[in-house]
C-alpha cells in the first residue's frame, strides 16, 4: 500500500480538499469532518487498498486503516492544506454536527494524544508490579532499589504533571494558546502551590479573594485538596481561557496583543482558578466517582457487565473515549481504577470472537485480517481491526463478543479487581491489576479467559455467512 495514493483517494471520494473542514486520527482510523457528507462516496472509499472499513458515526466519516493511519494521515494533511497538527486553515468550518457530536469530538481530541504515554505507564508498573511479585516470592524486596524507584517514577509522570499534558490538548482542541495553557497545569502542579493547597488548616488569598481548600474522607483516609494528577480543574481553566483569549482579543490593539493578552490571561485566570474552577472541578470529579462507586456497590457485577459488555458497542462510535476522563479521575482521586479493567473483558472478547472467525473461514483473506486483529487486540487492547476487520462486518462474532464481554466483565466485578495505573488492557498489561492482590488478579485472569476462549468458541460453533 502506497500511503500518498490512499490519501489521495480518499480525499477525491470524500469530496475533495473543498469539502473536508477538519481531519484528525486515533490509533486506527482517520477521521474526517465533511462540509456536506452527501458527497461522500463511502462505497468507493471502502474498496480503496488499504481500507479495512468506513464508519459514519459521531459527527465524523471514519475511515479504519489500523495501523497504517498515522501514515496516511501525514500524507493528507498538506493535502489539505495543515502541517499534520490536526487543525483546520484559517478557512475551515468545523461548526457542523449537532452539539453532542462536537462535543465527543472535542473530547477525543483532548484525550486521545496522551493515550500512548499513558499505555506506556501502564506498561511499566504493570512490569514493576510483576518483578516486585516475583522478587518477594524469593524474600527480596526491590522497591528501594534505585532503577524501580526511577522507573516506577516514570511511569507516574504522565498521571502526576496532568493538568500540564492536558492542558496542552486541550487548548489544541479548544484552539487557544497551548503554551499559556501549560502554565496554568503547572502552576497547579507547583509544589509550593500544592502545599499551600494541601495545608487545609491555613487560610490563603489571592487579589484578597479566598483560595478554596478542603478536605474529605474515602473509606478510612482522608483526601485533600490537589490538583495533581487532577484532571477537570485544568479543562474547567482551558475553558475559561478559550472565551477570556477571545475577549482580550477583541480589545487589546493588534500590536499589544503578543504581550498583554498571554500576561493578562495568567493574571486572570490564577484566581479564578483557584477560587472558583479548580474546587468545581475537584467536586465535579467526586461527583463523578461517587455516581460509578454506587453503581460498584449497587452491583459490582452489573457494573462490570454493562462495560464489559457495552464497550465494544462504544467503541464502533468512538464514545469509549468520552469515559476515559471517568477512569483517569478515578486514579487521581482514589488510586485505582476498575473500568479499564472491565473494558479489558471487552477487548479479549473482541479478540476471541476474531479467533472464532479465523478458525471458522474458509477465506484466507478474511482468515489473514483476523489473525492480525486476534493479535492487536490480545497483545495491546485494540480492537478496530477485530470489530471492523472481521466481528461487526460478519455480525454474529460481533453479537458474540459482547455477550461474552459482559460475562467476563461480570467475573471481574464479582472478584472486586482494580488496577493501579490507568492501562489499555492486552497481555502486555495484565500485572496492572495484580497491585491489589493475587485473589483480585486471580479474578481478572479469570474474566479475561473467559472473555475471549468463550466469545472464540461461541463464534467457532455459532458460525456466520462466510465471505465468498
């Protein structure tokens, strides 16, 4: 595959340059927005080399390439005329899609940059979790020992300068400056800043206003105030500072601009961060994990087969991403979190149900695209390729795999499993969810095996419609 002529292609099926008002890309697929979609041949573009798949879903014409995406993309970009930032010339219009739509969109572009460095965190801890398993088994204690505590240190990065990274995306998505952004996540993260906030018991001013401090308790600890590895204060501010840069805009010369309006939006924006969007965001935030522990505590099963069960539903839209501030939150607040462990039921069950297709297909085509996607979604947790390469295209798998993600999903919640590091489930990151206990982890094992073996054998002896 020649990855400037499937940019081409698709950019002259879809409408031409004329017609597309933004393009980004996750993982997997290249995601168009469409001034007028009518004028997309989806049909055409379906049948171009090195397309697995097209999905009309969320305001956007996705078009699935697996891991050829980030090529393409690079290839379109000047096409349409950008650098390949994601974002549109001064000319585009991305205003169109009903507001739910640009809002998921938005969403994703915020987070779906910071996924590899956070799969990259799991990865390691779930390798420490996994030494530090083995090493006490011998009466050896390796959590002093220096490379554990720097790699352990490196693996908690992404999460503790958070509002940082997020900051940076978020103003991307939200076209304001990234930079000043930046510093308003780092200010939070500041460590004298993060003890003024901590100290509960001292009262703090800025511009004589009262900088909001608190104190709560979870379980039997108590939680304060911090903005590190938060996650809804810094969008709260990126917000703000989106309407704020607009405003000053409006009013400051052209030629004072480069000055006045970066220093007057720090000036700004650091009380009303922290007098009134920094404890919105943490409220909203428990908020948030006080709703999906309820459901945990309701039924903890339930709750892992709804997600195990519906995120490859999810997925297909590319909705899952609007959950990942729900996870990511949560190991901010508490620590753990246990919906990218149900998810990982899902994403087994995916790979399973591609296995029962590549065992079951008389075609080799289809057998080829299956042994890939059995491969991407057992190793690393994507699953496009096996829901749009093989499971959702035949149906049944599809059906198959969400039943048996929901099963495997129910195991884990009946087993009370959580991990320690926000991780895309694959065999890569299994020792993620052995931080809590051998009992725990036993559970997660078991969800994941039943996941896929059962959606693998309930897709062998269901069967499907063949390709020809």
């Amino acid at each position: 595959m020649d990855p400037k002529n499937t940019a081409a292609e698709i950019l002259a099926n879809v409408g031409g340059k004329e017609n597309v008002s933004d393009v980004s890309h996750c993982f997997t697929r290249l995601r168009l927005v469409l001034k007028d979609e009518s004028k997309a041949n989806k049909d055409v573009v379906e049948h171009i080399e090195g397309v697995i798949q097209v999905v009309e879903a969320g305001g956007q014409f996705q078009v699935v390439l697996g891991a050829k995406v980030t090529k393409v993309y690079d290839e379109i970009c000047p096409m349409i005329g950008i650098e390949g930032s994601g974002e549109v010339s001064p000319d585009g219009d991305v205003s169109n899609g009903s507001i739910g739509n640009r809002i998921l969109q938005t969403v994703s572009k915020m987070f779906t940059p910071l996924i590899p460095a956070i799969a990259a965190a799991g990865l390691i801890k779930g390798l420490l979790t996994a030494a530090k398993l083995i090493c006490s088994q011998q009466g050896i204690d390796i959590s002093t020992n220096d490379t554990y505590v720097l790699l352990y240190a490196a693996s908690q990065i992404i999460f503790y300068f958070m509002p940082i990274f997020l900051g940076y995306t978020a103003a991307k998505a939200l076209k304001c400056n990234e930079i000043i952004a930046m510093v308003l996540g780092g200010f939070l993260c500041y460590p004298q800043v993060d003890t003024i906030i901590q100290d509960v018991a001292t009262a703090t001013t800025i511009y004589g206003l009262p900088v909001v401090k608190a104190a709560w308790t979870i379980g039997e600890s108590t939680k304060v105030f911090s903005y590190t590895e938060s996650v809804i204060p810094i969008l709260l501010a990126v917000l703000a500072l989106m309407f704020l840069e607009r405003s000053l805009k409006k009013i400051i010369p052209e030629i004072l601009q480069i000055i006045l309006v970066p220093g007057l939006s720090i000036i700004i924006m650091l009380p009303v961060t922290l007098v009134v969007l920094g404890p919105v965001g943490i409220y909203i935030g428990n908020g948030i994990q006080a709703v999906y522990y309820a459901l945990m505590n309701f039924n903890a099963m339930l709750g892992g087969a709804v997600v195990g069960g519906l995120w490859g539903v999810l997925v297909i839209f590319g909705a899952h991403r609007a959950l990942l501030p729900v996870g990511l939150n949560d190991v901010a607040v508490s620590g753990k979190q246990n919906l990218l462990a149900f998810a990982g039921a899902a994403n087994f069950a995916q790979g399973g149900a591609a296995l029962g297709v590549m065992l079951k297909t008389k075609s080799e085509e289809l057998k080829g695209v299956a042994a890939s996607a059995v491969i991407s979604a057992v190793l690393v947790g994507i699953t496009e390729p096996a829901i749009y390469g093989c499971n959702l295209r035949l149906k049944k798998p599809m059906v198959c795999a969400i039943v048996c993600g929901a099963i495997g999903g129910a195991i884990m919640g009946l087993g009370g499993v959580y991990g320690d590091a926000f991780a895309n489930n694959g065999v890569l990151t299994i020792f993620t969810y052995a931080a809590f206990g051998m009992t725990q982890f036993a559970f997660y094992l078991v969800g994941c095996a039943v996941a896929f073996f059962g959606a693998a054998a309930a897709t062998y002896f269901v069967g499907f419609e063949d390709l020809k």
